[in-house]
C-alpha cells in the first residue's frame, strides 16, 4: 500500500503572506499548466494527466481562498482572500473560452483512456461547451456580455434585498407574548412606539409569538413587499437574460440548460416533479391544515383560511399546545463538548472511523483538529471551528481546504459553524449532524486519482441528500441516549424525543406544498419568462400553496434564491426524497447496525463523482431511487 501523503502545514504567523503565496503560486502553476497542454505533442493520457493537475491547482486555491475569506479573525487576511478567489474566477472564465486549448482536449481520443479518464474528459467537453467554447466568434463575444450583465443584475437584485429592510412602528403592548430578551431590546422610542424591522432577528419572532394580529399583519405586509417594486423590473431583465444565454447556446430556455447537469436531467422534469410532489403531500397537507384551521378559529371564528399573517403564530400555539415540548427542557441536555464528543463516537461507529485529536495549530483556538484514520491509515483531516467570533461567516457549511487525491494529497477539510459554548438548541444539534455529513463525504471520497471525483463532486440536487439523511440520527432517542445527558448525568428521556419529533412532523405536509409553490415560481419564471410576474405568483400560489396569499404583496421581489437557485429550487426537496429512501435501507430499530452503514460509506459517498448519483443510489438500495419512502414519511402521523 502506498502511503498517505502528509496534510498541509498551516502557518503560525503572517498569514497574509502565506495565503497570497500559496493563491499566487497556485495559480502561476495553472496558467503554465494552460501553456503546456498548448504546446500539444502529448498522448491521450497524458494529456489528461495534466488537465487534471491543472484542475488540482485550481481546486486548491478556491479551497483556501474561499475558508480563509470567510473565516480567519485577521481582516487583512480575509481580503487577500477574496482577492484570490477573484483571480481565480479570472483564469476560469478565460480556460472555458480557450479554444485552443478546448481543441487540444477535444483532440483527445476517449478509446485511449481508462474509465475514469474517459468519464472525465466526456465531462469536460461537456463543461467547456456549456460555456460555448466552440461557438463562432461573435457568439463567444456575446456570451461574454451575457455573462457580464447576468453577474451586475444578479448582485444589484440580491443587494437590493439586502439593503430592502422595512419596518413598522407599535405600541409597546403589542409586544405581549414576545420573549423576554425581545421585549428588553425593543425599548419604545421618543414618539412612545417600538420599531419592529422586517430583519429574521426580529420578524421571526414576531411573527411567530406576536398576539396582535394587526400587528402581525402589518409586519408581514412589509415583509413581502421587501426589494418591490424595484426588484421587478431587475428580475424581469435577469430571466430574459439567462433566457437568451440559454437560447443561444442552443437550449429551449433556461431550465433546459440548467437542468441538464443535474439528476434530473431535463427542464420538462422540474414541473412533473413538483406536481408528484403536490400529489404526494396532499393528504398530509389537508390533515394538518384543517386542525391548524380549526385552532385559529377558536381565536378569529370570521377567518375562512390560514395565510402568512397566522401560519408561524398558530404552528407555534399548537406545538405548545398540542406537543408538549419546553425547549429549556430540551436544551439542558445538548451541552455542546458532550454534543461535539458524541457526534465524533457516533459517526466513528457508523462509518469504521476514528478520529486523533492532534495539537497542529489552526487560525484561532477555537478550532480542534482531528486526523481520520480508517484501519490504522490516516485518510483525512478535518478542523471544527464551530462559535461565532467576529468577522465569521454567519452560517453553517463544511469548506474544503483540500480535495483528497490518492496518494498525492490528503483530504482535509473544516467545519464552519456558530454554536453556542455552552448548551445548544436541539435544531443546532441537527445542524450539525448535517454539515458533518458534508465534512465525512469530502474526506471518504477521497481515493480518486482525478480530482473531479473527489469529496462532494456530484450533482447539485444530490449533495444534500447524504447530510439530510444524517440528521435522523440527531432524532434518534438511541443515538441521543449515547451522549445527550443533563448537568446531572442523566440521559435524554425517550418520552421527550418522542414528544420532539411528533412537533417535528407536524405541518410536513404544509412544508411541502410551499416549497413546491416556491419551485414551482423558480420554473415557470424561468421558462415563461411572464411580463405580468405578480399574476403568474399569484396563480402558482392558488395551485400549489396551501396557504393564502396577502393582497397586494408581492414575494417574489425579495425571494433570493432566485438568484443563485436559477430554476432549480426543487433541488432541496429532490435530495430529501433520495434522502428518505437511502434512510429506508437501515433499520430503525438499530440505526448503529455496522453492515448497511459500511455498505452506504463504500458504494455511495467513497464514490464521490466517479458515477451518476442514480447510479450509485441504485448499486446500494439494489433498486433504483423512489418515492415510496417519502410518501410513507408523509403519511406516517
Ligand atoms: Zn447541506
């Protein structure tokens, strides 16, 4: 056996300059990798073997970039990674319009490749045709314009977004039923009255436990009408946009091209989806509708329907109400070292690793470090950098710092996350079982020679699927019993899970019907492209929400996703049906059961993107993917 290469030897000061010498030098290596393969006079291996080390290169400074942009205290730091990641994003633009260089690659003769390098160069191809390489001139030319006018329209749509915030002003009693620290940091102001923003710290919650319902109201009327109407117009201009990109590269519309590097393939698929979906939840939809109904009109006998004014208010009362569950109680048992140590015992059980704390130094103390080790051999090393500090990325995601390549470079990668140091909120607790799901596909896909295999390298609708499946063992009573224990030592009770996950699967049904009507927006949008975008919401709101839509609102101007989501918002729901049926091959009676979860790590996330994700959901559950899952989790009451 080949031994492991060594993980990368951070430094222990000037950063600064370390980070702009390895971006730079990267990069350097990049455009000298483009000048080789340029000279041709190499066979087809060859050839490939360089693209590869070129796409290394490039890998690796996004890798770095992006983590230290986003997470290193220094803000000089910070900057000097952007800088890079702007660079990089440079010299890719220009690689996908090489021509020269795509001459020498679709020169390339796939017979005389092994499987991997024939898979890679037909992805290739495909990536540098997409970006319309091999389109006459003037075509090129206005790609580029295209892509130039879709960046400037995209960033002005979201930032109006950003900057949109809204806000009403109440009287002090309306904060009655608000929690204590919210009522405490909304002092009134010298005209008597409170400012309530349309900003998530404060229209959850008020949303959520506001008893006022004209209040609640008026809030949520400015909420959906954040970035309107100037947004509108913006977002009329991008889906025209990206519709001639589309068309010009020879596509039906923009879902058509979109769709056609993900699993489900075909634009045409995203509405057949969302009905299926639709269909699906129905049941389950009506069910928790009618009693969230009937409890608002215990309160509002005059109210026919439930809109956004009481959907947050009323799911809270019930799960009080109805469920029982006192997130203090909760709360005393998720103690973040206990969470952080049972989280590792777990997934070291499950997946037949094990993880060595090493005293390597990181860019702050927060961070602790661990080697993965899999029968004896590092594979990996993974970094969880998990309390907020400030100048942090505000999230929670896994970064890479490198992509695993077998026998040259190790798999290393971070998690970067914004815990409480002390006791967590269970929703956290799954947050992390979530991204750590991320955080062990980057390193156990790390055996590939080619790095366009390696780590999270598949579809983009199959990514989540992997870590939403992980969150079901963070709702586990089993699982929990094993390292969620209060100050006295005791276990979770399995009464209180219980309690947890039946609120938890109330309004499953809801949630899949909005999210289709949010789809469901994402598509039509896109492939209509409608000069009236209020009528056309307004319409898919009717057929696919259950909820009732607020006169003279208009959503869509500050609905970001349509931004970086294009028309694939389905994707999260895509990934969670995938995800309900992976589940379905363990047994829930024994969620540590070694057999299946060996099987899992060694068919589907060693993988990484060396196959379709179809493919290799299918060589684990023995069949292909389906829905009989989700439809069962659905209607499980
Ligand atoms: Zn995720």
């Amino acid at each position: 056996m080949t031994p492991q290469p060594v993980p990368l030897t951070l430094p222990t000061s000037d950063w600064e300059e370390w980070l702009a010498q390895r971006c730079d030098g990267l990069l350097d290596e990049a455009r000298g990798l483009v000048d080789t393969l340029k000279e041709g006079g190499r066979d087809a291996s060859g050839v490939m073997a360089l693209w590869n080390d070129l796409n290394l290169a490039l890998h690796d400074t996004f890798a770095s970039a992006s983590l230290f942009s986003n997470v290193h205290p220094d803000e000089a730091v910070r900057t000097r990674g952007e800088k890079a990641e702007q660079d990089a994003h440079r010299l890719l633009t220009e690689i996908g319009l090489d021509r020269d260089l795509y001459d020498v690659l679709a020169s390339v003769e796939p017979g005389d490749l092994d499987e991997g390098g024939r898979r890679v160069h037909s992805l290739t191809l495909r990536d540098f045709r997409r970006a319309g390489v091999d389109q006459p001139e003037e075509v090129r030319e206005r790609l580029r314009v295209l892509a130039e006018r879709e960046t400037e329209v995209g960033q002005e749509f979201s930032k109006n977004i950003r900057d949109g915030v809204r806000s009403i002003r109440v009287e002090p009693a309306v904060l009655d039923g608000l929690p204590a620290d919210f009522v405490e940091a909304h002092a009134p102001g010298e005209d008597g009255l409170v400012e309530i923003t349309t900003d998530y710290p404060d229209y959850l919650p008020f949303a959520t436990f506001c008893r006022d319902r004209d209040a609640r109201a008026a809030l949520m009327r400015e909420y959906l009408d954040r970035a309107w109407p100037e947004n509108e117009t913006l977002l009329h201009t991008l889906l025209t946009l990206r519709r001639e990109h589309a068309r010009v590269l020879g596509y039906d519309g923009w879902p058509a091209y979109d769709a056609e590097v993900k699993m489900i393939g075909k634009g045409s698929a995203i509405p057949e989806f969302v009905d299926r979906i639709t269909e699906a939840s129905d049941a389950a939809a009506r069910r928790d509708f009618d009693v969230l109904l009937a409890r608002l009109r215990e309160d509002h006998p005059e109210l026919a329907t439930v809109d956004n004014v009481d959907k947050l208010f009323y799911q809270e009362v019930l799960r009080r109400e109805r469920f029982d569950v006192d997130a203090q109680q909760v709360r005393a048992y998720f103690d973040f070292s206990k969470v952080r140590a049972g989280l590792l015992s777990v997934t070291a059980r499950l997946f037949g690793v094990e993880y060595v704390e090493v005293p390597d130094p990181s860019w702050h103390d927060d961070v602790a470090t661990y080697d993965v080790l899999r029968e004896g051999e590092r594979i990996g090393r993974i970094r969880l950098d998990l309390h907020p500090r400030k100048g942090k990325y505000g999230h929670a995601a896994q970064f890479d710092l490198t992509p695993g390549i077998a026998g040259r470079q190790l798999a290393e990668g971070v998690l970067v996350c914004n815990f409480s140091k002390q006791l967590m909120e269970h929703d956290h607790v799954v947050t992390l079982f979530h991204e750590f799901g991320h955080l062990l596909h980057h390193v156990l896909a790390s055996g590939h020679p080619w790095v366009r295999f390696s780590g999270v390298a598949t579809e983009w609708d199959f990514v989540e699927a992997p870590s939403q499946m992980l969150e079901e063992w963070a709702w586990d009573a089993d699982v929990l019993q094993t390292f969620a224990t209060n100050a006295d030592g005791e276990p979770i009770p399995r009464e209180l899970v219980e309690k947890m996950r039946a609120a938890k699967d109330f309004g499953k049904g809801l949630y899949a019907r909005t999210q289709m009507f949010y789809a469901a927006l994402s598509y039509v949008l896109h492939q209509d492209v409608p000069d009236d975008i209020t009528a056309t919401m307004r319409e898919l709101q009717a057929r696919y929400d259950v909820f009732g839509y607020v006169p003279d609102t208009h959503f869509y101007a500050a609905f970001g996703h349509l931004e970086g989501y294009g028309s694939g918002y389905y994707t999260y729901m895509w990934s969670l049906v995938i995800a309900k049926d992976l589940f379905s091959a363990f047994d829930r009676d024994d969620l540590f059961a070694p057999e299946v979860a060996h099987r899992y790590r060694d068919r589907v996330l060693a993988r990484g993107g060396s196959r379709d994700a179809a493919d290799l959901v299918e060589d684990f559950l023995g069949r292909p993917y389906g829905f009989d899952s989700f439809q069962a989790w659905l209607d499980r009451v």
